[in-house]
C-alpha cells in the first residue's frame, strides 16, 4: 500500500513539475499583449517616420512655388482691425496692366479669392461676362496663389500632426 501511495505522490509531484516548468517557460497573457503592443508602435512609429518625410519633401517643393508667385503680390493688412491679410495682385504684374478699376486679393490663410470691380465684388464663376484679359490672367495668378497657400497651409498642419503622433509613439516605446 505505501508504495503505490509513493508511486501515486511521485506522479504528482512530476505532473506538478511539469506544470510549473512549462508555465515559467511560456510567457504570460499580459507579457504576450506587452510585445505586440510594442510591435504595432514600434510600426506605427516607423509609418509617422514616412509620413512625416514625405510631407516635408512635399512642402519643399511647394515653397519656391509660392515665393516665385508672390512677386507678382503685394500685401495689405490693416492689424487694428483685420485678423487675416490680402494677397493684391500688382497692376504691372499682368499684360496688360489691370486698370484701376479691378482689384484681385488672396487671403493670406489660401481661403478665398475676390475681385472687386469698381469698388463692387465680382464673383467671377457667376459673372455674366467672365473675366477677360488682364483681370483674367490677375484672376489665374491670383488662385493659383490661393491653391498653393492652402497646400503649404495643410502640408504645416499634417506636419505638426505627424511630429505629436511620433512624440506619442517614442513615448510609449521608452516605457
């Protein structure tokens, strides 16, 4: 009787052991969800990386773009009372010269586009008689000023996204 209760308790204590071994060996639920974890920042990071080159490559390529178009400009902001300032397309800036009669301005945020004509505003997309020659040609200058604006404007916001997601994703990975 004793030696099938050593041999019943030595079955014990060996499946006992095996047990132990194997769960210190096998690493735990929460150890399992720490690595993947830092897998998926650790790739989440390297994604901001690219993303964050190519919208500075981008913005790179759009600035000369905008600096060659603004001497065609002249700006105008009254501080005391205007939050945003005008982009003016230069009368000598066009072929011929606008007349005085026209005015074309760019806001400086790339959100809109005006034309004013004798002191009243145009909206040239419903004008009956569309613009024509130099207002014309004031007009194409001054919104391919507005669309490259508002590009720099988001590729500088994307830029400050990214650069916060790559300061979050560090932070995580150095805990």
């Amino acid at each position: 009787m004793n030696r099938i209760i050593y041999i019943f308790l030595g079955i014990i204590i060996h499946y006992s052991l095996f047990i132990f071994l194997t769960a210190c060996s096998r690493p735990s639920r929460v150890e399992q969800y720490k690595a993947e974890k830092y897998i998926r920042d650790s790739i989440r990071l390297e994604e901001q990386i690219r993303s964050m080159t190519f919208y500075e490559s981008q913005l790179e390529r759009t600035m000369p773009v905008a600096d060659s178009l603004l001497q065609y400009f002249r700006y105008e902001r009254n501080e005391k009372y205007q939050d945003h300032g005008y982009y003016v397309v230069r009368s000598s800036a066009v072929k011929p010269p606008l007349t005085a009669s026209y005015r074309i301005l760019v806001r400086d945020d790339g959100k809109e586009t005006l034309v004013y004509r004798d002191g009243k505003r145009v909206d040239p997309a419903s004008a009956s008689a569309p613009l024509k020659g130099a207002a014309g040609e004031g007009y194409a200058l001054a919104e391919q000023l507005r669309v490259t604006i508002s590009d720099i404007k988001e590729l500088e916001h994307r830029i400050t996204r990214t650069s916060l997601e790559i300061q979050k994703y560090q932070t995580r990975l150095q805990k």
